[in-house]
C-alpha cells in the first residue's frame, strides 16, 4: 500500500514559501532571539535539517522570510494603487488604509518584530530599513510628487519629508498601540489615527488659496 505523500514532497516548489511564512509567525510570536530553529521547524511540518537546505542561518531566514513578507506586502499595495482611481490623494488614503490597517494581530507582532530588531541582527535590520520603511516613504513620496505635478498638492511641498513623517509616524504609534496596558489615555482607536493622519497630511499639501485684494 503507498503512503500517502506529505504537502512538502507533493510540492517542492513551494517549500521556500510556506517555511518562510511560518518562519516569520515564529520570530513574530517570540522574537528574533528567542526563536530556535527546531520551533520554525516543527511549525511548518518539516525537520531542521529541511531549513537548511534552503538557508545557512536563523539570521539569513529571517532575512529571507522579511523579504517575502514584503515583496507580498508591496505587491498587493501596487495593486490597490492602480484601482484606487486617479487622483494623488485617492492613492494616499488607499496607500495608507491598506498597508497601516489590520484587525489581524498577527500582522501587528511582525511589525513590532521588524521595527524591534537591532543588535541582535544588525544586518537585517539594515536591510528591512531598505525594503520596508524606505520603500514605503518611496513611493509615498511618488504619489505626492504626481500630484505637485498635476496641480493637486502644493508645488513648495517638502514630498520627501512628508512622505518619511506618515510613513514612520503611523509605524511607531501602531507598535506603541500594542505596548499600552495600564497607561492611561495612550490608546487610540486604529481607524481615527489612520483616517487623521491621512486628513492631516492631505491639507497640508493642499494648494494655499490666494487671498483676493
């Protein structure tokens, strides 16, 4: 009689993927240091010995698994772009509803995982600065300038420093939102902190009326 093949000899092609995804929840739920190699295993169904085969290292999975998680985040962020309609500030509350908001908590702990790592992991952190939040103010700061150019937002305009401002701004307070038991009056509601900050950003880039004489 044969046995039944597992999801991992069925479809090898997509091992690489699904390790990296439960590698991510792993270090997500009990961080970078705490994390051994034989918990990620023993998540995604498979032995040790299967994680390195694909990678060397717990910090080159990490590395690996940041990456994933981002060429999927910004993928999908593109995609709403190009359905948000035409106009920059569409875009930017577009932009920002869907990147920033998530009733998912497990979402929340890879940000707080991603933004808490440092000495640990120096050249991850390196380069999740370099795929994530400069990627993000990047093309935030694309979709400003596209509307400087059409006449929407103000031409004297900072883009650069408006787009870095939203982008770690919403970063921070959404990692502090988790961290706020027994403080009072530090929570805020997820949808009035995006919707505000959204608002915010878009009058300050409204061009200035002219006053008549």
């Amino acid at each position: 009689m044969s046995i039944a093949k597992s999801r991992w000899e069925r479809r090898p092609e997509a091992r690489p993927q699904e390790l990296l995804d439960a590698a991510l929840m792993v270090f997500a739920e009990k961080g970078y240091r705490n994390t051994k190699l034989d918990e990620i295993a023993s998540a995604a169904g498979v032995t040790k010995g299967t994680i390195y085969h694909y990678f060397s290292t717990k910090e080159d999975l990490l590395l690996r698994a940041i990456e994933h998680y981002h060429e999927r985040a910004f993928g999908r962020l593109s995609e709403m772009q190009r359905a948000a309609g035409t106009s920059a500030a569409e875009r930017i509350r577009t932009f920002v509803m869907d990147g920033f908001g998530s009733d998912d908590p497990a979402r929340r702990r890879i940000h707080a995982l991603l933004q808490g790592i440092g000495a640990d992991a120096p050249a991850v952190r390196r380069e999740w600065l370099k795929s994530g939040p400069r990627r993000g103010w990047r093309l935030l700061r694309k979709i400003i300038e596209e509307g400087q150019a059409s006449g929407e937002f103000r031409a004297d305009a900072d883009a650069d420093v408006a787009a870095r401002l939203l982008v770690s701004g919403l970063m921070l307070q959404l990692v502090w939102q988790q961290k706020v038991e027994g403080i009072s009056g530090f929570s805020i509601a997820e949808r009035r902190l995006l919707e505000s900050a959204v608002d915010l950003t878009l009058h300050s880039l409204r061009p200035v009326a002219r006053k008549r004489r």
